[in-house]
C-alpha cells in the first residue's frame, strides 16, 4: 500500500480540504496513473453533500473526481495495454464482474456488481473507493482508456463523464442528419451533447435559462438557440423533436420539454437532480412519446467516443484550475457560472 495526496470531504457541509489517502500496490492486471487533470462533474458536487443520500449515501471521507487523464507510471506483468509513459485515461467505473450478460456485452454500467470510482465498496483495501481529486490512481487495465495523441488534455478529462454521458444516448437513439434533437441545460453535460450531436449532423436546439451563453451555443455548435423561460419561443417548437437530452443538475419541468417531442419522439434524462421530477401522463400519451434515463456509457463505447473526438478534434470547453479553487468552483457551478467544465490541473497537489 501507499500513501497519496487529494482532497477530501469529511462531513455534506464540509469544506474539501488537502488530506492522504491509501492506494494499493498495482497487482498484475494494474495500471498505476499519475493524474495529470480531473474534470469537476456537478455529479461530485451531488455526492459531496450527500444530495442523493436515498439512492448512493455518501460515505466520508469523500474524494469525489472521476474524469481522469494521466500518464502511466507502473504497469502490472499481466498488462498487455498500457506501458509506462502512456497516457491513460479512466472514466466513473473502476471494476465489475466481467461475466454477467451486461458485461459480456460490453455494457458494463449495467453490471450489478461494478465498482464506481469513487463512494463505492473498494474489493481490494476495504471501505471506499476515492476518486480523481488526487495525485495518482491505481486501475485494473480493463478500465483505462487510450487517450488520442492529438487532444488537449485538460479537456479530454471530461469526456470521459460528460463526453460519454451525452455520446451513449445519442448513439443509442440513432441521433443523426435528418434527426431534430434537443439539448436542455448548457452545463458540462449539455455543451458535450451540442458537440455530439453537431458532429453528428442531427438540427441542433439548445434550450437555456442562461441569455448570456446564447453566443456560445451557436459557437458550439447548435443551429438555434431557445431561451426556455421565454413561452412563446417554447411554442414554437411544439411537436418537432426526434429527441431531447436534459441534461439539467436541479428541479425543472419536464413536461414542457416532453411536450415539444414528435410522436413516437424520446426525452432522455442524464441529469440527475436531487428531488423526483413529477410527469404528467398526458404529454407521454398523446403522441407515443417516451421518456427515459441513461448512464453514462460502457468501456468499449467510451473508447470509441474518445476515438471519435480524436477524428473529430472535440474536447470539452474548460477552464483551468489550481485544485485550491475548487470549492470556490462548486460555488460556481451552483450559479451555473462555468464555461463549460472547470479541469483541476492536478500539478496543483504538489503544493499542499
Ligand atoms: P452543470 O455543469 O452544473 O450543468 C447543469 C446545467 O443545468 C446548468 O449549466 C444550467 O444550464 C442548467 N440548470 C441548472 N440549474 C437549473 C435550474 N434550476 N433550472 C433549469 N436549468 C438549470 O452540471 P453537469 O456536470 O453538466 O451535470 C448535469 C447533471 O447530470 C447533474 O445532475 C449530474 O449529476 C448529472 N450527471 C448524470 C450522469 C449520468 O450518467 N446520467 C453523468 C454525469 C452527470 P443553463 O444555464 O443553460 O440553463
Ligand atoms: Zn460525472
């Protein structure tokens, strides 16, 4: 075992603060990463302060963090993927049980036996796994990901949460030309969903509540902007989209969106908020439309989004911080005050 350094939460109302923590020795089948970025999901935020305590409660303390890119330092006899000096890339999965149906096809976020990268029984030291807000990190090699050469790494980071979020759905929704689709919420998530679906070359709409990020919204790519406190600019669009994302982190109402779906049209949430959304019955019955959820993605699609970013040279928006920053950068991200995702240059750590 050894000793490494991140950022911890120790209580929901806590500070994160400098703090050590335990990293297993890599076995055979081991890649050991120095972390060189860690992107902020608001999803850290959510399980920081033990927001979905009914579903995953928070156990402190909590080292929150898994959008992850770094180099190799030490590789297992065993591993045949990775040498030291590559870089590296590891997502919100670190484990599953590699033989059950969802597994073996190649859908491990359905496993009933993974492992999270953070807040999650950890097989190896006991207790929990602690994510990205750190300087290295030790995964099995089933669980790291190539990064493209010709990618900034600072926002590659979040592609591997907000990129894959948004890639999985559209993918499996057949979000393509011809297809009108939707985007709620220009957050992390959101701006990625832009990205994908422009390259994929669906009719881009992207519903805000932020005026301010309109320009930005047509920069990343989508072909109208609507600002969806405005109704009647909602109204226009009644009855016309193949799919929505909602990729939005607090309450908001749904219906509206499920109401601007064609038929047979489908709302996809990848946005967790804390409280239940309510449904209204009607807008899903008249029309034959459907509403569904999606989990970020599994290994062998998140490497083929991160290869499709590489042709396609898309990384996420971010901006840079030292780690000391992050609290102030949850603070922000409460106000929706980011563009579009803040990546923690890990260099930082050294300092504490
Ligand atoms: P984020 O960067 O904070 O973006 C959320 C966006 O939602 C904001 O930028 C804002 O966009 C909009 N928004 C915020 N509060 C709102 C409100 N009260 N009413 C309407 N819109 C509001 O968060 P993120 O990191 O993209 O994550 C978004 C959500 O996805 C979180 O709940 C996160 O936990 C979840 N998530 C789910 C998965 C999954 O596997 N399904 C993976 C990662 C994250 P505008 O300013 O444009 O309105
Ligand atoms: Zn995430």
């Amino acid at each position: 075992m050894q000793n490494a350094k991140a950022y911890s939460a120790t209580n929901p109302t806590s500070r994160l603060a400098s703090a050590t923590i335990p990293r297993r020795d890599p076995t055979e089948n081991d890649v050991q990463i120095e972390i060189l970025y860690c992107g902020i999901c608001h999803s850290d935020l959510h399980q920081v302060r033990n927001e979905w305590s009914g579903v995953m409660p928070t156990v402190y303390p909590c080292v929150p963090g898994h959008e992850i890119v770094g180099r190799v330092t030490k590789a297992g006899s065993a591993v045949t993927k990775f040498k030291p000096g590559d870089l590296a890339a590891v997502g919100c999965m670190v484990d599953s049980d590699g033989t059950c149906p969802e597994c073996l096809a190649g859908q491990e976020q359905f496993c009933p036996n993974f492992t999270l990268t953070y807040n999650f029984p950890d097989k190896h030291l006991g207790g929990v796994t602690y994510g990205g807000y750190s300087e290295s990190i030790v995964v099995d090699q089933r669980f790291v990901l190539r990064v493209p050469q010709n990618l900034d790494l600072a926002g590659t980071a979040p592609l591997l949460c907000a990129g894959i979020t948004t890639y999985s759905p559209m993918r499996h929704r057949n979000v393509g030309k011809g297809k009108k689709v939707g985007v709620v919420g220009l957050g992390g998530l959101g701006h990625m969903g832009v990205k994908f679906a422009h390259a994929l070359r669906a009719h881009v709409v992207v519903f805000t509540t932020s005026p301010n990020k309109k320009e930005d919204a047509l920069r990343l790519g989508a072909d109208e902007v609507v600002i969806s406190k405005n109704a009647d600019e909602m109204q226009k669009h009644a009855g016309s989209f193949d799919f929505i994302l909602d990729a939005v982190s607090a309450d908001h109402d749904i219906n509206a969106y499920i109401n601007l779906l064609r038929r047979d049209g489908n709302l996809t949430m990848v946005g967790a908020p804390e409280k239940p959304l309510s449904v209204s019955a009607f807008g899903l019955i008249m029309g034959r439309r459907s509403l569904s959820g999606s989990p970020i993605g599994g290994i062998a699609e998140t490497q083929e989004m991160l290869d499709f970013c590489g042709q396609h040279g898309i990384t996420s928006d971010v901006e840079v911080i030292p780690i000391q920053k992050v609290n102030e950068a949850y603070e922000r991200l409460l106000r929706s005050d980011v563009k579009y995702r803040f990546s923690i240059d890990m260099a930082s750590l050294k300092a504490e």
